[in-house]
C-alpha cells in the first residue's frame, strides 16, 4: 500500500537507492563534523553518525519494494 503510494506520486526505485547512497554519505560527514566540533564529545558524534547511518537500510529496501513493484506494472516483454 505504502509503496504504491509512493510509485503513484512519482518515487522510483532509483530515488530510493540514490537515498540510501546519499545516507551513507550524510552519515560519514556527519560523524567527521561532530568529531571536529566536539572532540569532548565523542559519544553524540559516534551517535548522530549511526542514526543517519541507519536510514540506507530502509532506503534500500524500499528501492527494492519500489523495483518489484515496478516490474510487477510494467507491460508485457518492456522493462521499466
């Protein structure tokens, strides 16, 4: 239902990867800047790194819902 929500509005499943990649990225930068600007506090820099980090999970597989989905409406003998 969610996913086909999602597809209705126009997200695909390479929206869905470049998000998770996008995550990763986020997820690094954000754990660098929070250890540059609080070398006390290395514990919140380790977490906001891991929090970001755990959203490419989801995105990825709501990429893979989304692709299955897409397969699944796409005509006969065309790929998506």
């Amino acid at each position: 239902m969610i996913v086909k929500k999602l597809h209705d509005k126009g997200v695909t499943s390479e929206h869905a990867y470049m998000a998770a990649f996008a995550s990763i990225g986020l997820s690094i930068l954000s754990w660098a800047g929070s250890l540059k600007a609080e070398p006390a506090g290395l514990d919140r820099a380790d977490r906001w790194g891991i929090f970001v980090g755990e959203w490419a999970p989801t995105f990825f597989g709501l990429g893979i819902a989304l692709a299955q989905y897409e397969q699944k409406e796409a005509p006969f003998g065309t790929t998506p």
